[in-house]
C-alpha cells in the first residue's frame, strides 16, 4: 500500500495553527487554553469558520444599529449576513448566533426549533443559496419582532429565539439533524 499517496490525498486542515497557539501558551492562561480546547472541539468536527480580519470588521459595522426595525432596514445587515455564510464551516444557524452574541438586542438566533415554533413548519434544510438564506433570515427577524411585540411584549427581543426554542421543545418535538 502507498501510504504517502494516501497521505498526499489528505487535504484536510492539518492543526499546524493550533500546535503553534499551544506551543506559544502557558499553562495558567486558562482563558488562551479554553479557547485552544474549543478550537481543537471545532476542528475534530470539521466546523472551525475561516473569520478573516474583514469578517470581524463588518460584523463591527453594524454596532450603530439597535433594533430590529433598524436592522431590516440597513443593507449592511444583509451585506454581513452574506459575509458569514460565505465563510466556511458556517451556515445561518451559526451566523445568526455570531451575530446574536456581538447584538443580542438586534438579532435571534435561527435554528430548527425556533423556526418551527415561529412558522409552524421545519426548517427548510435543502435551501443552501446564500442570497435565499440571507432572505430567510431577514424575514425571521421580522416575523420574531413581531411575533414579541403581539404574544409576549413583556419578553425583551433578545429573549424571543429562546421562548420559541423552549415552546417547541415543551411540544414533545425532536431535532432533526
């Protein structure tokens, strides 16, 4: 058996950037190592993002905004929606919690649950295009605030994905990988 041409087909990320973070940390940067742990967890599952300088400005570009309202209407937003899911290993579930995380006030996070309790329907997985998930996502944004503002106006934004995940999961439903 060739075994260096098995090796050769082998075009998998290798970790050499990860040996040299360990490397570089001391053992008491708790914080550094925790990162290095889940950056390790990421890559074993294939889903470690490629988040480039430009990424990481354009998700800060969007700081200005405060609602959701405001969100729908500065096409910037759609313009970093569609910079995340161009990013590999990221699809809109993780999109929309990259940005949840950096705007919590703004954007909900979408995933199986929450858009089956919203939409009474499952997510749609085959849709894969990014201009129709960026579209997805923006509709969901404006069918969760309006949604919080009929049904649970005492509920603040940022919790809605939560009630809605909670909801479906107290419904006896499964995800569906």
């Amino acid at each position: 058996m060739d075994y260096q041409g098995v090796l050769g087909r082998f075009t998998y990320d290798n970790g050499t950037d990860i040996r040299n973070r360990i490397s570089a940390v001391e053992a008491g940067d708790y914080r550094e190592n925790r990162d290095i742990i889940n950056e390790i967890v990421l890559w074993k599952m294939n889903r470690r993002p490629q988040v480039t300088e430009e990424l990481i400005d354009a998700i800060f570009s969007l700081k200005e905004i405060k609602t959701p309202l405001q969100a729908l209407e500065d096409e910037k937003t759609a313009q970093v929606i569609e910079k995340l899911l161009q990013t590999k290993g990221m699809q809109l579930p993780m999109a929309s919690t990259v940005l949840h995380f950096y705007y919590p006030e703004v954007f909900p996070i979408i995933d199986q649950r929450a858009y089956r309790e919203l939409y009474a329907m499952d997510y749609p997985k085959t849709m894969t295009k990014i201009p129709m998930l960026t579209e997805l996502y923006l509709k969901y944004i404006k069918d969760c605030w309006e949604y919080q503002q009929e049904k649970c106006p005492e509920i603040a934004f940022s919790k809605i994905d939560k009630v809605l995940y909670q909801l479906d999961k107290e419904k006896g439903n499964k995800v569906i990988y």
